[in-house]
C-alpha cells in the first residue's frame, strides 16, 4: 500500500499517541499533551498514513519567524522507508514562507544527524546536559530555506530576466541588449527603448526560466521581483507589467525593486556585505556616496551636481568621435595614451559631492584650443588624463568618507564599477583604512536582473513586498528599505 502525507487533525491524536509510545522509549507523550497541542495554532503536525493507520508524524512549533522541528517519528515496524525524509520534505513544501528551521538532536543519535544532513540541515551549535534520562549534550541544527526569485530588469537599454537563489547564487541571467540600436543616435532614444523591450521581454523571460529548470513557477519560485524606477518610464513599465502579470498569473507575491539598491546588492555576487558600509554607486545616471548602516538601509552622503560619472565617459567619448556607450572603449584606449594633460578637479562645497560637468568642458577647451594652435592631438592621451581625473575625483571624497565614517566595508557598484583603474585605486585606499573591499564582479556591473534578483531577496527577507497597483517611479533616488 502505498503511504500518503496530510496534516494532522484532531481525531489523529490516539493515532498519534500510539507512534509516541511505540516510538519513544525514554520520555513518551502522554495523550492528553498531544491533544493540547493539536488545539494550539502554533504547533502542527504532519502525518504519514497507510490507509486509514498513522504510521508516522514530524511536529512544529512556530515563532514569529521560524520554526522549531520538535519530533520526529516514525512506527518500528516502517522505519527505512525513507517515510522520516519524506515527513519533512513534504510538510516543508506546505510550510512555505518560513526562513529557518531548526531542531535538536541527541549528539549520539548518528542516524538521525545523518538524515537531517541530507535533508540540508546544518550543525549551528552544542547545548550542554539538554536532554536528562539519560543525561546527555544536544546538537542545534538548522536548515535555511532556499529563496528562489524570478527578476525583471527594463529601466534602459538592456531587457533582462534572471532567476537568483539566496540573493547570491545564479540560476540564469539573461540580458538582451539593445545598444547597437542606439549607437547611431550616440544615447538611448526612449521610444525605440520600449519597444525593443516589448519585442524581447517573452523571449528573455522563457529563456530564463529554460535555464533554470523552471517548470513550475508557483511551486519553485518565492517570488517575483521587477525594477520600478529610477529610469525611463515607457522602459521601466515594459519590465514591470510583465514581472507583476508573471506574479498575478502564478500566485506568487511581487517586489518592487529600486534599481540602484539592485546595483550596490549585486556585490553580494562577489561575497556578503558587511555592515555598517560605505557605497561608492557609479553608473551612467548616478554617482553617490552611500552610508549602508545595516541591510536595506541607505543614506546618500553625497552625489554628483550635475553629469554622473559614466554620463562624463560617454559625453567626451562622443566628443572623440568613440560609440556611445563609450566607458569601456575608452578603458581600452587609455593604456594606449599617456597622462599628461592636467584636467583639473572641481571643487564643491558639499564635503562628498562630485562635478563631472566642469572636466568634460574642460576636454571639449583642450580640443579646441589645439586645433586653433594647429597641433595634432593624442586622443589616447586626451583619454588617459581624462580617466585619471575622474578616477582621482571619485577616490579623493571616497577616501574621505572612510576617514570620516566608521565602516566596515566598502562596496561598489554601477556600470563605472568595470572601470580597472577605479578598481585598482580602491584597493590602495580601503588597504590604508584597512577595511575590507567588496566589488561587484565586472560582469554584473551593467544593468541586468541578477542584481535585482540579488536586492529582491532583501526585501523579501524584510518582508518589504510590493501592492500590485505599483506604478513606475521614473524619478526615484535610494530610499530606506526597512523602516528605522
Ligand atoms: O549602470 P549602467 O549599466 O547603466 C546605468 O544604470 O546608468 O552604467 C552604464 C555606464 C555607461 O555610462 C558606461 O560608459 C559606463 O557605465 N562604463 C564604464 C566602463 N564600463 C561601462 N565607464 C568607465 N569604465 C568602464 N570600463
Ligand atoms: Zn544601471
């Protein structure tokens, strides 16, 4: 016959009762104890049944936000039935939303440390004398439970869908780009942006789910989470109606995600953040410093006036006559040149703001001072000391927010964040504050899902999860994820 799972209810304590005493020779359960139980929300028991007889059962008992594996049992006469592996397995599938379980265990019950190791439990700690009759020490284990997201990511110019488990480990990640479409434009032309969007959003989203062997969206993903803002809006809907439409259609709840936190949590691919941390953000909108005291929490401490850094790279590039993205190219061209035109750094009055306006006008000065001189100018040389300048303006208010702030950890992120000499730099100074230095890896630094994949996860663990009437923020800057 074969053996069937289902929550316990009333009318199953005897039945239960009898596995106890069948099963527990120290300290059996009297029936009245596991009659009380059954009636309180907060314990739960689930059952393995040959027809109509309990032939065994595993109990929880439910805190705010975990769960506590209290027995587990099963009658003498099926035990190696895999029915134990069976119990948890099932009844966690139905305990969804729970973060971690845990349990003790005798320290000299190896067969059940044994099972509970392959169901994925982790040994987290000892406690002494736990169990009395006979007296003996308790091992504390733990199993997290794995959160799958599926991620959209529309903002620019890039039609992304990722699945990402834990925040950090990626299941797919595909991002369809649309730069050849705007090069000739030298930026992105919204209009063209979306409709690229909508051309590609189906095709990236079935690919991703391809890659990640998903099959079933409502049993093996958590949620759905999708970019909201800051970025063009016609773009950021196209990602957002298909990420809450996916949430709708398979039951799964959604989270809206600012792309910026998507940027700095994507460093979380490299290793954990630690907190309190300082954020250097730079892509192409964007340029801040980033006080990140705890998860899900972030200050800006000072931010560009005027062009963001990645913005100075294109703008000069196109100046040069180079692609639009120009950043990496650009990169590539400076180890060519050499640094010896003196861009000089503005100085502003906000202690950690950045102005990148003032070194591309003075690049856009040089060129054309040399031309009325009739000289031949190096443009790798143009680049070098343009880079150089940038670089040193974004290292010089970096080292002083370390100096200034007690961190941990300094974390960067954004599509700049693939720039070596930027990187290179950071590793001196956070050597000489001696903090540590978390980079997001230079494949994850553009816009993609991952990332948003890598931020959802916060917000789920924050339980910050998203109405479905949420509308794009185009506008929308860092904003605390969790309420102080
Ligand atoms: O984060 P991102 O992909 O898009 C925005 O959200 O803005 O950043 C794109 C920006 C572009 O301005 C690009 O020129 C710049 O990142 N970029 C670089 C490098 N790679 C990309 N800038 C400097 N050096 C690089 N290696
Ligand atoms: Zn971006």
């Amino acid at each position: 016959m074969t053996i069937q799972f289902k929550w316990a209810e009333f009318f199953d304590a005897q039945d239960i009762y009898e596995i106890t005493d069948n099963a527990f020779i120290p300290n059996p359960y009297s029936l009245a104890q596991i009659e009380n139980e059954l009636k309180n929300p907060n314990y739960r028991y689930f059952i393995a049944l040959e027809g109509k007889r309990v032939v065994g059962f595993v109990s929880y008992i439910q805190s705010i936000d975990t769960l506590d594996l209290t027995e587990l049992a099963v009658h003498t006469d099926y035990q190696r039935r895999g029915i134990a592996q069976n119990l948890i397995q099932k009844s966690l599938e139905f305990l969804k939303p729970f973060e971690a379980l845990y349990l003790e265990v005798r320290s000299s019950n190896f067969k059940a440390i044994n099972l509970y190791t392959k169901l994925g439990f982790k040994k987290l700690n000892m406690r002494k004398n736990y169990y009395s009759n006979p007296e003996e020490d308790a091992i504390v284990m733990e199993l997290k439970k794995d959160v799958v997201i599926i991620s959209f990511e529309s903002s620019a110019d890039e039609t992304s869908v990722a699945v990402v488990k834990n925040g950090n480990q990626i299941l797919s990640n595909i991002v369809a780009t649309q730069i050849n479409s705007h090069q000739r434009f030298g930026g992105i032309v919204p209009e063209v942006a979306s409709r690229h969007h909508l051309e590609w959003i189906n095709i990236v989203l079935n690919q991703a789910l391809k890659e990640a062997n998903i099959t079933n969206p409502h049993e093996q993903l958590d949620a759905v989470a999708a970019t909201y803002g800051p970025g063009l809006v016609g773009s950021l809907l196209v990602g957002l109606m298909a990420g809450k439409t996916f949430a709708q259609i398979n039951d799964l709840p959604f989270i809206g995600v600012n792309h910026l936190a998507g940027h700095l949590l994507a460093a979380n691919f490299n290793r954990g953040i630690i907190y309190p941390a300082m954020a250097l953000m730079v892509s192409g909108g964007h340029t801040e410093l980033v006080l990140m005291e705890k998860p899900g929490n972030f200050k800006i401490i000072g931010e560009t006036l005027d062009d963001a850094a990645g913005e100075a790279f294109d703008k000069v590039g196109r100046v040069l006559g180079l692609n639009y993205p120009a950043g990496k190219e650009m990169q590539e061209l400076s180890k060519l040149g050499t640094v010896n035109i003196d861009f000089p750094i503005a100085k502003t009055t906000g202690t950690y703001d950045f102005s990148f306006s003032g070194i591309k006008s003075a690049v856009i000065n040089y060129l054309h001072h040399e031309e009325q001189l009739g000289n031949s100018v190096n443009k790798n040389d143009v680049i070098a000391s343009f880079q150089k300048a940038v670089v040193d303006a974004l290292i010089q208010k970096t080292d002083l927010a370390l100096s200034n702030y007690d961190v941990k950890m300094l974390v960067l992120g954004g599509g700049v964040a693939a720039n070596e000499m930027l990187r290179n730099k950071l590793e001196e100074i956070t050597s000489k504050h001696k903090i540590e230095l978390n980079m997001v890896p230079i494949r994850f630094s553009g816009d993609n899902a991952a990332m948003i994949g890598a931020a959802g996860y916060q917000y789920f663990i924050d339980d910050k999860f998203s109405d479905l009437s949420l509308d794009t923020k185009p506008n929308l800057d860092f904003e605390s994820l969790v309420d102080d």
